[in-house]
C-alpha cells in the first residue's frame, strides 16, 4: 500500500577576497613594529542558501509477510522569504523497483512566522499511468525548545482535470537528551472515482504512525516504530476488488538524516 507523504557545508576559501588577510602593525614601546595577522571578517550572506535538507524517513517495514522500504526527503532553499520547496517520496518491495514515486518542486513564500505559502508542481512518476498535478497549500512550523510540530495542507489539480487534497502532521517530542517520539498522521481525499489509478470518490487513505529515534550524531539517527495504513471507503472497494487488502500494520525500522541551519 503506497505513501502519499509524504546537511550541509558552506566553505570559505583563504584565497576568495572575503578570507583574504591582511597585515596589521602592533609597535611596542622603544622597539620596531611586529607584524601580526588578523583575519578579515567576512560579510553575512544575503544570498540564497540552504535552509534545510531533511530525509526524514529511510526505512524497512515488514507487511505481512512481504518486505517493503520506503522514503520521504524534503529541502528549503533560498533566501528569507522566498524559496523553493523540494520533496521526494516513494516505496516498493525490498527485491523490486519503486511502486509508488511522487516527486514535487514548489514556490515557496513565509506569510508570517513559522507559515509557508506554497504553488508548484508535482509528479507522479509512479503508479502508472502518470499524472502531473498543479499544488497549492501551507505548512505550519513551531519550535519550543526541543520540540517542533510541522502541519501541512494541499490540494491538487491533475492534468486529467481531477481534483484531490492532503492534509498531515509530524511532532517530534524529546524524551531524553538525545531520545525523540515523532507521532504522525496524513489524511487523503478525492473529488471524485479515478479507477485507473484505484481512487474512489471522498477520504481515500490514512495513515497514523510513531517512531522512537536515537541520535547517535547530530542530524543522524536511527528508529523503530510501528506504522498503520488504510485505504478507505471506496478506495477501499477498489483495492478489495484487485485483491487486496485495504489495511496494513507494520513495525518500521530506519534511518533519519538531517542537515542545514541551526
């Protein structure tokens, strides 16, 4: 059963004039001057830059019986108030190729604090037959302390003309000093039947999942967790109708890397 859901250095060269150095003049009293180096401050970027690159799940997940892996990676880049939001995700069985990748790139624009505005694209280069969709929607972020919450909501306009939406939710909790909780849920909807892609009108999918991560490294750690998926209503009746069965619980194990501003 598919996901919808859905680190780095910046070097400064001795030799690029804002690494440059100069000499400076220290006289001591009643004697020659020494010379001593200093190095000259280098201006603040105002450039665009990395906010953050997350691969927030790269995991393995047993299914009753089956083997399967999955991923979801996302990326901010740009400047302070405009960017571009990248995300990538996708899953299969561990001896096959991807069944499901999805893939979006978004125009993204800060209305306020912690609240993203989002416009762009997304492409479903799997299951067949694929779709390209235009997206619009928002993410909601708030940190205290070593806690965060990511919500996000967006709809969907496929170039067949069919309408659906998504709606999901990330928190992380510290427990312990390097011990995180990260419960999450994703909900789906759709305007209408699309048969070929075994989509039935009104809530099609959820999923509720927690992980208990382990940062062995700062932005590095691996998790175990427990996943629960379900098609429903008649998304539901389309998955029964192949063979299927519309539910799925799982224990996911993982790994979840993490890089950008601090």
């Amino acid at each position: 059963m598919r996901r919808a859901f859905s680190p780095f250095l910046l070097l400064g060269s001795l030799a690029s004039p804002a690494g440059a150095q100069r000499l400076d003049y220290a006289p001591l009293a009643d004697e020659e001057p020494v010379l001593t180096w200093q190095k000259a401050e280098a201006p603040a970027s105002t450039g665009p830059r990395l906010h953050y690159a997350l691969l927030d799940r790269l995991e393995w997940a047993p299914q009753r019986g089956t083997d399967g892996y999955s991923w979801d990676f996302s990326a901010l880049l740009g400047g302070d108030r405009n960017g571009v939001w990248l995300s990538s995700v996708g899953e299969g069985g561990l001896w096959s190729r991807p069944d499901y990748i999805e893939t979006q790139a978004l125009y993204s624009r800060t209305a306020a604090e912690g609240v993203y505005l989002n416009a762009g694209l997304r492409w479903d280069a799997k299951p067949a037959p694929q779709r390209f969709y235009f997206t619009a929607g928002g993410q909601y972020e708030r940190t205290w302390g070593e806690n965060d919450l990511w919500l996000g909501g967006f709809g969907y306009l496929s170039h067949e003309g069919e309408l659906s939406a998504r709606f999901g939710g990330i928190y992380n909790h510290r427990l312990l000093p390097r011990l995180y909780a990260q419960p999450s849920f994703e909900l789906n909807a759709s305007a209408e039947d699309v048969p070929e892609l075994g989509l039935g009108r009104g809530l099609s999918y959820a999923e509720l999942g927690l992980r208990l991560r382990y940062e062995v490294a700062h932005g590095f750690a691996p998790y175990v967790g427990v996943s629960w998926e379900r098609a429903l209503g008649r998304t539901a009746d389309y998955a029964r109708a192949a063979g299927e069965n519309p539910e799925a619980k799982s224990v996911v194990v993982g790994l979840r890397f993490y890089g950008g501003e601090d």
